[in-house]
C-alpha cells in the first residue's frame, strides 16, 4: 500500500486563508502500514520544504511505516497519524482487499483491537458498507435536512437574565474576525501540546489504549460511543485525551472573569477529542455521529470545512453548521442545561458521513468533574423561578448514563424539556448554508 500526501490538507482545511507558518506542526505526514514500502518523495520533499521539517520527523515517519497499527506505542505518532487524515480517496492507493466481516465482533476486532479504526475500512477501497454500519431510518433523519433561514443562531448576547459570567465573556469574541483566526491557530497549537505531551506520556508508557482496553481514562481510541448499544456502528473514529490545561483555554476564549465559586462546577474537568470520518462507500446509509447533545457544560469545536454538521433547531428541521475560515463552534451541553435551569438548553446535533473527503474535527468538552453534584444553580433560580432540576445528580452517574445508552438525540437526556435550542458559532462572515 503507498500513500501520496495531499499537502496539509488537515490543516489548510481547518484553518484556510491564515499564515501557514505559524503553524510549525502537524504540518504533513503520510506512512504505510506495509514493511518494505518506500516513502513517496514527494512527502519527503514537502517535509523538507517545511521549516519544522526535522530528523525527528524522519524517524517518525520510518517508526510509521514499520507500524502494523496506524495508532500504537508513542504519542508523536498522533502526529502522522492526523497528517494521514489528509489523504483523499484518490491519493491513497489501496488495494482491494477481500474482507468481509461476518459479525460485530470482526468488526470490532479489525478497527478498535487491531487499532485500524474505520480509518482502516476507509482505506480498504471496500465498495460497499459493511453492513454493521447501515443505520436505521429514523437515525438518518439528519441526512436530508430541511431549508432553513439565514443566520439562523440565536446569540448568547441577546438572552436575558444571563447570570453566568463565563458565557457573558466567551461572547466579548463575537464580531472580530481575526481573533477568531488566531484563536484557531492558537486552539490548534494548544491541541498539539496536548498530544504530545499528556497522551505522549501515557503511550509510551501504556502502549495500548483502545477504549475497552485502555489502562488509563486519560487516553482513548474508539470508533462509537457506545457499540454494544447501538443497533449500527457510526462511520467515525476518534482519539480522546483528558485535558488539564482548562486556564489556557479560557484565556485564548478572552474569558477573563470567572465566577470563582462556580467554576470547578462549570469547567471541573476538560476533555479533547480528534475525531475522523474517513471517506464512505455509502455515506447515504449510515452517519458520523447520530444524533445527541454533548453531556458537557460546553463543548468548542473546530471541524474543517468541508461542514457535514447539523443541528436541531426545532423538533422537524436540522440546521448545518454554517463554515467560515477559522470560527470555532461553541456547543451548549446537558450540565449546562441542569444547571442554567434550562436557560441554556443542550443542542441536539449529528454529523453525516461523506462520500468523498474525509472529515476530521477536534471538539474539546467542557464538563463539571466526574465527582460533583450538579443540579440548578440558586443563582438562575433569582427571579423566582421554580426550579426544574432540582434532583441532585453525580456528574459522572450521568455521563455514564449517557455512554451506556446508544445515540438518540435527547431521549437521553434525563432533563429535557421544551425550550429553544441554542448554539454559538463565532462565525460573523458567512451564512451559507
Ligand atoms: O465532529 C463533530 O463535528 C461533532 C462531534 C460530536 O458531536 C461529538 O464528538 O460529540
Ligand atoms: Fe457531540
């Protein structure tokens, strides 16, 4: 198998239109899985062109090429395997491999045992879905959304009553274009420091960290959320990785002021994920994500633009995620529904498969910790208003009740109500949908 490299598509795909050279990372990558492969050249000579080209990326793309897995043993591999992401259907050469998985369990042992992800049945060149991955009807429901008006997104700065400092501060981004490029670049950054050293640490001493398998919560490698619960896999894949670097965050958001009492409650504990979705045989019959809202506090996305997310703005029309150069997607989650007493409903979203581009995006969720109790803040409740969480709930007994259940948009969410879902795109350029 050989790979041709499209130059840095990763990145020129999330952050098109801005400086290239502040990105000294990430930059290009590529490998084979097959022994005695040769790098492509043209890899070598884009490696080289690019100032941080180094040795070390020598190494690791050799390490790479001698890997059987694409994810295994040392955090830099993230790197290349990120870099991989890049590769369109047309560029990678795979060969036609006569595959067939019979069952789940083959399936689940070829892309989370054997770490190739749906990355690796991408790569396949498989002309049909497996059938594992073909989704009932009603879980395609976003896949044909309907026409929906322009500019659609309700800001956080027009709601009354706003009593969460945080959010009052996250929206001091709207209507400036280039902080939110440079936030991008910035986000990007933090999200290559996190890789190589929180998860760098841990996979070189672990090794392995497929979900089930993994010997730390800190790092994860999974494909669904929740497999052995859902009726069909999602075409998706996706690394996770605890985060602790919460303040840099904030900072690069311009949140300056925190309500100190809320915060752990808040922003107790962060985790970010990378998710891919390769290119699919039949992106009609299947989806990325199903529909769900995030059980976090708040969750900043970037996805790269080539969109593919929906979400629900009222209980029959799906909204895609309008794309601008560099915006980050700002989530509203379930415990900031529980605790903003409804104020701040979550979002229910999904995210199609594609049939000719990969996809990846990089959502960093925000979540109270595991340990703590949350229900309705007695500030949201100032008005006199009842409150309409007031059962005390374990965060972590709801995040786990989340994980355990498949996909189905809100059903889940044990506090739901019927209120306007909210969601902030920074994006003040670009409606189209
Ligand atoms: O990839 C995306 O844009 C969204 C992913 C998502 O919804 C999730 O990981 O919870
Ligand atoms: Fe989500």
């Amino acid at each position: 198998m050989q790979f041709q490299l499209k130059n840095a598509d990763l990145i020129k795909g999330c952050i098109s239109g801005s400086d290239r050279s502040k990105l000294p990372w990430l930059v290009y990558g590529g490998g084979q899985r097959e022994e005695n492969c040769k790098l492509p050249g043209e890899l070598l000579r884009n490696l080289s062109a690019e100032r941080t080209c180094s040795r070390r990326h020598g190494d690791v793309l050799k390490q790479y090429s001698t890997n059987s897995k694409a994810l295994e043993a040392d955090g830099t591999h993230h790197i290349f395997y990120l870099g991989c992401l890049s590769l369109s259907r047309s560029q990678a050469m795979a060969p036609t491999l006569a595959v067939s998985f019979h069952d789940s369990s083959d399936i689940t042992d070829f892309f989370l045992n054997k770490g190739n992800g749906v990355k690796g049945l991408s790569e396949m060149g498989l002309e049909s879905l497996p059938k594992q991955y073909i989704q009932p009807l009603e879980r395609k429901e976003c896949v044909t959304p309907k026409s929906c008006p322009r500019n659609p997104f309700p800001s956080l700065a027009c709601q009354n009553g706003m009593t969460l400092k945080l959010l009052k501060q996250s929206v001091k981004l709207q209507g400036n274009g280039d902080s939110f490029r440079l936030l991008t670049i910035e986000y990007l950054r933090m999200l290559r420091k996190q890789l190589i050293s929180s998860s760098g640490y841990h996979l070189r001493r672990r090794g392995k960290y497929p979900k089930e398998l993994s010997p730390s919560n800190n790092v994860r490698f999974g494909s669904n959320f929740s497999p052995d619960a859902e009726k069909a896999l999602e075409w998706k894949d996706y690394l996770s990785f605890m985060s602790p670097r919460m303040r840099l965050l904030l900072k690069l958001l311009n949140v300056t002021e925190i309500d100190e009492t809320k915060e752990s409650l808040l922003l107790g504990s962060k985790r970010i994920n990378l998710d891919y979705y390769p290119i699919c045989p039949d992106p009609e019959l299947t989806v990325g994500v199903g529909r769900h809202s995030d059980v976090s506090t708040l969750t900043v996305l970037l996805q790269r633009d080539i969109g593919g997310l929906y979400v629900r703005r009222d209980n029959d029309s799906w909204i895609h995620v309008p794309l601008a150069n560099g915006s980050i997607v700002i989530n509203v989650g379930d415990a900031l529904q529980i605790m903003s007493n409804g104020r701040y409903m979550s979002i229910e979203h999904c995210v199609i498969a594609n049939g000719s581009d990969n996809r990846i995006s990089g959502p960093i969720f925000i979540n109270p910790r595991p340990s703590d109790k949350i229900s309705s803040f007695p500030e949201a409740l100032s008005s006199g208003e009842k409150a309409v969480y007031n059962e005390v709930l374990l965060y972590w007994d709801y995040a786990k009740h989340f994980f355990r259940k498949a996909l189905d948009g809100k059903k889940n969410n044990r506090c739901r109500k019927n209120m306007v879902s909210l969601v902030l795109n920074f994006d003040t350029t670009r409606t189209a949908m």
